[in-house]
C-alpha cells in the first residue's frame, strides 16, 4: 500500500481515472494527495475529492475558509504563518525551510510532512519526508539509511514521473539507497502518513 504525496493536478485526466482501479491493485497506490495553489486549482481539485475517495488535498492557508472533509493537511510556506494553525497537520515544501523555520517547527508538536524533502530537512522531529525521483539525490547514502524508514515518505509528481517507472525505478533506487526492502519503505511511509492525517 502506497501514499502518493504528490499527484499532479494536471495529470488527473480522463484516461487516468479510467485506469485508476488497475494502478491501485497492480502498482499499489491507493491513496493520492493533491496540493492545489490557487483558488481555481483548489476548486478543481475539491470537486475531483467528492467523486473519487481515494484522493485528498493540502489547503493552501489564504483559503482556510474553503475548507472541507478532503482536506488532510494545511500548507505553508513561512514562518510567520505558524501563528495562525489550528490542529490540523502542515505540508510545507522543501525550498521554503531554512533554520530559523525549523527551530520554529520543532518548538511545537505540530506533525507533517515536507514535500521534496533534502537531506538538510531531516532535523524537523515531527514530520515526515516525501522524497521524489529529484530530491532524492539530495541525501547522502550513509545518512538515510540511518534514518527511520516510517519518515520516508513518496511523491510521484505524476505526470512528470509515470506510475510504472515510480515503482520500477523510484522504489529500487530508493530501496538501494536505504538499504530497505521496498515494501518495508512503502508499508511504513504510508502507516505514518494515515496516522498523521487522522486517516488510521
């Protein structure tokens, strides 16, 4: 069973839907999140949500009051937005962490996950890492595979990334990277993931 962080909004077509049955029972993703910028996006991505229960979304903060069922995380991107967080879980890009904003993070027990996480981001104690295909090169060998596997989190970026490569390739180079079997990755990314998002 797979939690895929990162599906494209544009990569969710026609022809996906129709084969989305056959990629979750022979690729193994089951549950896809969606992180919607604008308030267009948002909406598109509200209404994909309510047909297909499999898919859920990150609320970009500025719409909090768009907020429904789908929503598992609120996204951030700077520091000063942590005044304004309720209870919910937070998704926050790679790119937007530096140290004060993770000394800030590790302050409170708010849990989550970074998307594109680089090895820097690892000092965040209550969140997980959604490694993509990129970023994965963005981690010492050494290092990751001291790391607690249950951290590990995985994004497809699909399209970019199609779901046959995600797991023929990104799986073997990130269990070769780990030293970890793929569905130990795979089975505690995704049992982190639920939990975190209340989902278990």
């Amino acid at each position: 069973m797979i939690f895929d962080m990162n599906l494209k909004l544009e990569g969710i077509d026609e022809e996906f839907l129709e084969e989305l049955d056959e990629i979750i029972e022979d690729i193994r993703v089951e549950y896809f999140m969606i992180n919607p910028s604008t308030e267009e996006e948002l909406i598109k991505t509200q209404l994909l949500c309510q047909e297909v229960d499999r898919f859920y979304y990150t609320l970009p903060l500025e719409f909090k009051s768009l907020q429904d069922e789908n929503a598992l995380a609120l996204r951030i991107n700077s520091m000063s937005q942590l005044a304004d967080i309720n209870d919910m879980p937070l998704v926050i890009e790679s790119n937007d962490l530096d140290d004060a904003f993770i000394d800030a993070l590790n302050a409170t027990t708010i849990q989550g996950v970074v998307l594109n996480a680089k090895q820097s981001d690892s000092r965040l104690t209550n969140f997980a890492f959604a490694i993509s295909q990129s970023s994965m090169k963005a981690w010492d060998q050494v290092f990751i595979g001291k790391l607690d596997y249950a951290k590990l989190a995985v994004q497809s970026d699909y399209p970019t990334q199609d779901y046959d490569a995600f797991i023929d390739d990104f799986f073997k180079n990130l269990s070769d990277l780990t030293f970890r079997a793929e569905q130990t990755i795979a089975a505690g990314g995704t049992r982190t993931l639920l939990k975190t998002f209340g989902l278990l």
